[in-house]
C-alpha cells in the first residue's frame, strides 16, 4: 500500500480531465470499472510523482475484462497539472463512493467498482499515428447527469507528462446511447439520451 500524500479535502472533483490510454481499442462510451493494479511512480521527467493504474472493464459483453490503463498526477512543477491531478483523484474516489478525504491510499482503490467515460486517443508511435483508450470522465453524484461520449472523432496527440490533450466526452451536447452493457457490480441496461445515470446502480451511492 501507498499513500496518495494528497489532502483532497478541499479539492473540486469538478475541474479534472481524466486521463490514460493502452490496450485494446473500447469504443467511446460510459462503461463500468475496477482497479486491479496500481502503484505510484516518478514521472518521466523524475521531477514528480504519479498514480498509474490499470482498470479492467466489469461491463458484460465484447469488452468484458478488457483493460484501459490511467495516470493520475500526485505532484508536478505545474501547478495547472498538479491541481488538476488532485481533481482527478478526487473524482476517481467520489466515483468510487468515498467521501471528500477518505480516498488516501492506493490499496483503497483495488477492486472497487466505478462508472467512467471512455474516449480515443490519437498519439504519435514511430513517426505513426495510433490509438489508445483514455479516461475522459469518472461517473459520481456531481456529474452524474451529463451525456455519455458521442460518436466522433478521437482526442489530439497526448501531450507529455505536464499536459495531455484534455477530451471533453463529459460535456458533449449531442445524445447519443452509451454502449455499457449491464455490469456485475448490479447495473441496469445501457443508459441512453436523458444522460448518465439512467437505471444503473452506481457504486457512490452505498449503504451506510
């Protein structure tokens, strides 16, 4: 186990971009998750320190099991990658169910369901053009009522360690079905139109 060493206590879940990317292609849309693997790292750069780790897909169906793997930044130079890595914590333990400054540590966050926003990623591998799967948005009460990602074209090229492209699959204005199946973790039907929550069972909302 590894402390976060973040005090989310006063940190808005609002002002995150999630981000990550690997492993076969899912479509972009609103899927259930769990952490199976994650520890924290030193950047690149070795002038920081990230949470990266791999979520695997709880939906039923052609994704099932499939993995998409996400960084979160702990500390930064930039203060605009920091506090926006703090944001992404945050969200990713609202998600979760946890309270503000209950999600302290990386063993917390293993093996407990969440409902996030999928998009594609365009980035660079050998003078080629590829594709990665990267968190766009993780599902809580804050944002619950927002649209899935629609079908459009992938994000920009990531950007290196201070700065990825920034997907805005959370705030797309056009209606579109998500393509989430029921999960294991007591989900409904894939959720459709009126935006994110539809009939699923989402994993904040948990019995005292």
């Amino acid at each position: 186990m590894a402390d976060f060493g973040v005090n989310l206590n006063d940190v808005d879940a609002a002002n995150s971009n999630a981000s990550g990317g690997g492993g076969p292609i899912i479509p972009r849309g609103r899927y259930g998750f769990q952490i199976v693997e994650g520890e924290i790292k030193q950047n690149s750069k070795k002038n920081g320190d990230n949470y990266a780790f791999k979520a695997e897909c709880t939906d039923e169906g052609p994704f099932f099991k499939s993995f998409v793997y996400g960084t979160i930044v702990l500390s930064n130079p930039s203060a605009w990658a920091q506090n926006n890595g703090h944001a992404q914590l945050q969200a990713l333990g609202m998600a979760m169910g946890f309270g503000k400054g209950e999600f302290t540590n990386t063993d917390m966050a293993l093996y407990q369901p969440f409902v996030a926003d999928i998009d594609i990623e365009i980035y660079k591998k050998d003078g080629q053009d590829k594709e990665r799967n990267v968190f766009a948005a993780f599902i809580h009460e804050g944002n619950a009522n927002t649209e899935p990602p629609s079908e459009k074209a992938p994000a920009a090229p990531a950007g290196n360690d201070n700065s990825r492209a920034q997907t805005s699959a959370a705030n797309t204005s056009q209606p579109n079905p998500s393509t989430a199946r029921q999960t294991q973790n007591g989900g409904s039907a894939p959720t459709t139109g009126g935006g994110a929550a539809g009939g699923r069972a989402m994993p904040w909302k948990r019995s005292a």
